[in-house]
C-alpha cells in the first residue's frame, strides 16, 4: 500500500508539471484526486511523511473543495497535532489567496 501510495504522489507531480490544454483536463480530475489524497493523508498505516506530503498536495491544489477538505483534515482527531496544524496551514493560504490579500 505504501508503495502505490509514493507511485501515485510521484506520478502526480509529473502531471502536475506538463502545462497547457492538459491542465484543463486535470481540473475535471480534481475532486477525484482530493478524494485519493485525503485517503492516503488519513491513511495511519501510511508513513507520517506520506501522509504530509498528501496535505501538501491538497493545499496546493487551491481549490474551494481543497480548502473544505483541508478544514475536515484539521478536524480530524485521530491525525498527529502537526498534520492538522500543517492542514490549518494551507486552508489559510487558500483563504489568503482567494480573497487576495
């Protein structure tokens, strides 16, 4: 599990660098990649770093559902006190960005 999860971040920094048209096709993929993210992020089986890296990912996403996602992450006790500071983290710069401050 551990290793399809570090195959599927690698593979989404790969998609996440091609630019152009694909990019449009990439935001009709994003609530199903919120979806895999927020899986692997709360996954506890999963490496702490793993985990961090699925946030970060979230909160670069900038997305309104990325945000609402983040603020679940945060709300979620059973993840370590720095995983739902660093989901608090980008949720307020999603917020940040969004209201353009």
């Amino acid at each position: 599990m551990v290793a399809q999860g570090v195959e599927w971040i690698q593979e989404e920094y790969y998609l996440a660098d091609i630019a152009g048209d694909k990019r449009r096709d990439r935001m009709a993929e994003q609530p199903n990649e919120l979806k895999k993210l927020v899986a692997i992020a709360t996954d506890l089986e999963l490496s702490a770093q793993l985990r961090t890296k699925a946030i970060e990912l979230v909160g670069n996403i900038g997305t309104h559902d990325a945000l609402l996602a983040l603020l679940d992450l945060a709300a979620n006790e059973r993840l370590i006190p720095e995983e739902r500071a660093l989901s608090l983290k980008y949720a307020r710069e999603i917020i940040i960005i969004k209201s353009g401050h």
